[in-house]
C-alpha cells in the first residue's frame, strides 16, 4: 500500500509539480542537461527508497536518501535569485516538505518501521 502512495505522490505528483514550478519560476532557461540530471538523481533516489524499504536493506535507503534530497538541492537552485512571490514560496515549501519527509523516512527505516 505505501508503495503505491510513495510511486504515485512522491514519484510522480510531486515530481511534476517541481518540474512544471521550475519551467516556470526559473529565472533564466534551464538547460536539457540538468533537468536529466535532476530526474536522474531523483528517479535513482526513489528507486534506491523503494529497493532498500522492500529488500531490508537500510544502506540503500541512505544512499536513496542522499541522491533524493541531493536532487531537490538542484532543483532549489534552478529558482535561486528569482524575485519572490507566493509561487516562488510554495515552490520552497514543497521542497522543504519533500526533504523532511525524506528525514523521516530515513529515520522510520532506521528503527524498523
């Protein structure tokens, strides 16, 4: 059940919300390189979460960890500098949302739930 959630709301909903926010909200064109590198580092990141959840192993679940937020960094700085805005702030929060929760996670895999 919480693979399903986690495929269709993190993998996918919040994955196309951050790269329409950035089509947007970007202040200057963000070039074919990074936005497959950000979906590299996302996708590999959210399969490392899934593999590592499902396979006991808790390394891999780090090591996801680590590609996800590192993904969400770069897609924090594709709007860096860009004028303010109630667009721009919830754009931040959803990273800020999808990192905490990327934490908790981490945590929850760490105890064994």
């Amino acid at each position: 059940m919480w693979l399903a959630a986690y495929l269709v709301l993190v993998v996918g909903v919040a994955q196309l919300a951050l790269a329409i926010g950035q089509a947007l909200l970007a202040s200057s064109s963000v070039g074919i390189a990074r936005v497959r590198f950000e979906s590299l580092l996302f996708n590999l990141g959210s399969a490392g979460v899934i593999a590592g959840t499902i396979g006991g192993g808790f390394v891999m679940v780090v090591l996801g960890t680590v590609l996800f937020v590192g993904a969400l960094g770069v897609f924090l700085l594709a709007v860096y500098g860009t004028a303010g805005g109630f667009a721009v702030h919830a754009y931040q929060v959803l990273i800020a949302f999808l990192s905490i929760s990327a934490l908790v996670r981490l945590v929850l895999s760490a105890s064994g739930v």
